[in-house]
C-alpha cells in the first residue's frame, strides 16, 4: 500500500485495499494474484478491464508492467492527510460549471463528494480521491502556461481552472465598488448641499446688503421731505406748529433710523410711521386720508418689509394730489388676498397719464423713492424666495374721475 512516482516526480501509482490509480485512471480489483515478488492484477473500471503487474510491492523501486510498457516507480515521499491543501481550496470554473474545494469535501452541481485519500508532491501537485455513493473518483491539478487547472474522473475530465484574483474576490470589490460609491455619492451630496448652502448664504447676505444700501438712500430722501414741511412752517413764521412738528420729525427720524438696520418690521410699526410721515407731510399740502386694515390681520405679528410703503404713500401726494384742484383723498387698506397681504394705496389725483404729459416740467411719476422701493421688492423676492410684486393702474375715466391705484403685494409669511 502507498503512492509512487515516476522518473519526472509525478504519481504513477497509488495503491489501497479498495482502488489502485494508475497514472490518472482509478480501478477496481478483480482478481489479485501473487507469485514470489510479483503481484499480478486484473484491474476494472466502467468500461475497461485492465491488466498490470507490479514487481517489488513492499520495496522502495517498484516496476509496474502495464503489458505493453515496464515503468520504474520510485516511493514518494509523502504522506497521506485527511484535508485537502489551501493552495487548490476555492472555486475552479469551466465554461457555466463549477467546482468548490474545502478542506474534505467537493462541491459538484449540487452534489457533494467526500475526500478519502490526498497526497502532495512539493506542495504543488496534488492528488486526491473522492468518494460519493460507494463510488471513488480520482482528482489532480496541474499547472500550464495558461494557469491552473484541476481534472476530476467525475466531470469526464473537463479541466477546470482555477478562480483568478478577480473572480475570488468579485463579490469583494463588488461590495466595496457599491459601499464606495454610495459614500462618495452621499458625501458628494453633503458637499454639493454645503456647498449650496453656503452660496445661498453668501447670496443672502449680499442681498441683504443691497437692501441695507437701498434702505439707506432712502431714508436721507424721506428725511430731506419731512424736513421741507417743517421748513415751510418756519418760513411762515409759525414757531410753535414748527416746535411740534420737530418733536413730531424727531420721533419719526427715531422711527426711521431703528428700522434702517431690520429687513422685517410688525405691520403696527408701519403703519405708525406711515401716519408720522402723513401728518408732516399735511404742513405742506391740505389732504385727506384714512388708513383702515381688515379684522383678520394681527397688525402685531403680521411682518412686512421695513419703509417699503412709505414711498408709494410720498408718490401719491407729491405727483397726484399736489397739482389737485379742490378735495384731496388719500386711503391706504391692507388686507389678505389669497394667503398674500394685500396694500392698496389710492389718491383721487390728476392720475398717471396726466402727470406723463408733464414730465417735461419735471413732473415725473417714476421718482426715486419709488424706483428704490421697487428694486427692493425685486431683491425681496429673490432673498425670501416669495412674489411681492407691485401693480400701479391708472383710474381715471375721462369723466370727471381722476387718479391712482398702488396695489403692493407682499407675503404674509417669510
């Protein structure tokens, strides 16, 4: 019993009490018989009965007569294990088949086989013998110039070669390519999202800055205004309506200058230093007007964009009501129109069209105030992501009814 190899240390012969391998070809015993030194065997497989002498069983150089050929074989040095060697484990692929290698077992569609006996010959030629169902199938691998391959009787000798780096792996960087590419995606996103943010953020604080530079250039304008009223009073000598008035222009200065530096102000606010302004503005020009807001506005917690009326309320009694002849009204209404805070301004002055003719004489609708506050509403919209718009219609009919209709629309929310 034992393995031997021939003169190029490849297995020739492995004998058992149940199989003999020769070369590559596993048999069966059916008649043993042994004269002196010389074993005689008829050998039998599926299909071919084999005949083979072997002389010198129990010595280290044996000769095995295969009738036709006398090989010398040479004891191998090895031993037999009980597991298969790491070197051949894993999975070996011939065209859609594949055979799985663990320690002492082989996987085969879906068949398993059981290791019976195993050699190895510089830990690079292995041999081995499954056993599945009372049956015993011989496997080795071999190496060529294109790879690693393993032959085993039970998959008729298709060679099969052995899993590359990749294919053993695959799942691997599968795995990893997927883990990889969701982080980078998700850190990706982050990034873009940061960096969007901070754009946005830089984008707001500039914006917020234009309206802070136009917030500014309004204000010296309102204030020279209100201050022209006073100095009508003093030009006619009225000391003390002037004293109040200043008192007055104080406070609304007051008013003005604390909301210069907010971008939102509550809709009371507003209003109060819409009536300051209205009420100086009533030294220079004799008018009417009336403020009224609808019930269902909190005029407390209802926000709008700070001194952003007061110029449509200046156009209105400086280009329409100044050059009006007899009653002079001025009504100003907030109120919601469709989830929006609606302002109407509305004068009964010598409407648009008139005051287009005399643009010439410097009568211009268009004037700075108004242009300022209009590129507020723009900026408005583009930092709050709202629709406050401005619309300004002419009411005159040509039958006696003049002036001019302001709808402001702002946000009710920002």
């Amino acid at each position: 019993m034992g393995s031997w190899v021939d003169e190029k240390n490849d297995i020739a012969l492995i004998v058992t009490q149940e199989y003999i391998v020769i070369k590559t070809e596993l048999y069966y015993y059916n008649e043993i018989v042994k004269e002196d030194e010389i074993i005689n065997l008829t050998c039998i497989d599926d299909f071919n009965v084999k005949y083979v002498s072997i002389k010198g069983i129990d010595s280290t150089n044996i000769y095995l007569d295969e009738g036709y050929k006398i090989t010398k074989l040479f004891k191998a040095q090895v031993n037999s294990t009980s597991k298969l060697p790491k070197s051949i484990m894993g999975k070996w692929y011939a065209s859609k088949n594949e055979i799985k290698i663990i320690e002492d077992e082989v996987l085969f569609l879906d068949d398993s086989y059981k290791l019976d006996y195993a050699i190895s010959i510089n830990n690079t030629k292995h041999y081995f013998v499954l056993y599945k169902g009372g049956e015993y199938y011989f496997s080795f691998n071999y190496f060529n110039e294109d790879g690693h391959f393993l032959r085993t009787s039970f998959s008729k000798d298709i060679p099969f070669k052995k899993e590359s780096f990749f294919q053993k792996y695959f799942t691997g960087f599968i795995s990893i390519i997927i883990i990889s590419l969701f982080f980078t995606g998700y850190y990706l996103f982050k990034w873009k999202i940061a960096l969007t943010k901070k754009k946005e953020v830089a984008k707001r604080m500039f914006i917020e800055m234009q309206l802070k530079s136009i917030r500014s250039q309004m204000n010296p304008h309102f204030l020279f205004n209100a201050l022209g009223a006073i100095q009508n009073l003093i030009n006619k000598g009225d000391s003390a309506n002037a004293n109040h008035y200043l008192t007055e222009f104080s406070q609304l200065m007051r008013l003005t200058l604390d909301k210069s530096e907010k971008g939102l102000v509550p809709l009371f606010d507003e209003i109060e230093s819409i009536k300051k302004y209205l009420e100086l503005e009533k030294l220079r020009f004799t008018f009417h007007y009336l403020i009224k807001v609808a019930p269902e506005i909190d005029i407390h917690l209802t926000e709008v964009p700070a001194m952003l009326i007061q110029p449509f309320v200046e156009n209105a009694i400086i280009h329409g009501l100044n050059e009006k002849k007899g009653e002079k009204n001025l009504d100003i209404e907030f109120k919601i129109k469709e989830d929006n805070l609606l302002c109407l301004i509305t004068d009964n002055g010598i409407g648009i069209k008139t005051t287009e003719t005399k643009k010439d004489t410097g009568f211009n609708r268009e004037k700075y105030g108004l242009k300022l506050a209009k590129n507020r509403i723009d900026l408005i919209n583009e930092s709050y992501k709202t629709n406050a718009k401005v619309e300004i219609t002419d009411i005159s009919d040509g039958k006696g009814r003049t002036g001019t209709t302001v709808e402001v629309l702002m946000p009710l929310r920002y």
